[in-house]
C-alpha cells in the first residue's frame, strides 16, 4: 500500500499553490500592521493624519493648476505683445 503522506511530499509544488502561500503571508503582515496602528492610534490621531493628507492633496492639486494658468497667461501675453509689435511696424510703414 502507497503512503499517501509520502505521495503528497512528494509531489511538485504548484504556481497557484505558492501564491496562495505567499498571499497569506502578506495578509498577514498587513494585518499585524493595521493591528499596530488600530491598537496604538486613537480616532483623533486617525482624523487628524486623514486631514494632513487632504491637505497635502489640495495644496499640491492647487499648485499643479496654479502653473498651468501661470503658462497660459504667459503665453497670452507673449501674444499680446506680438500683436502690438506688430501693429507698431505696420503703422511706422504707413505715411
């Protein structure tokens, strides 16, 4: 009679059989992690780090913006100055 222990040992492990394990590890790890900071965060803390970040997010978000109409203006205003210089050299042709 096969021992079935030694068949199973023997058989060669599987790719979905190795993500399965390496997937439970990094569960657990996240788990321990969220644990830690659960157990050592008050809500207030939580509040206040959740605040810092939309912050952060609106300030960077409003620089971003801020530059792109800085360059737009910048380049309506090249062109403004385009246009009167060109106006001038037309009107100086003119008698």
């Amino acid at each position: 009679m096969v021992n079935l222990k030694a068949a199973i040992e023997n058989l060669p492990v599987s790719a979905a059989q190795l993500k399965v394990e390496t997937g439970s590890t990094g569960v657990s790890y996240v788990s321990g992690l969220l644990a830690a900071f659960g157990g050592t965060w008050t809500k207030n803390e939580i509040l206040a780090a959740g605040g810092l970040i939309f912050v952060a997010a609106t300030y960077f978000t409003s620089l971003y913006f801020q530059r792109r109409r800085d360059r737009r203006e910048q380049e309506f205003h090249m062109l403004r100055v385009r246009a009167q210089l060109a106006e001038q050299e037309s009107n100086e042709k003119t008698p």
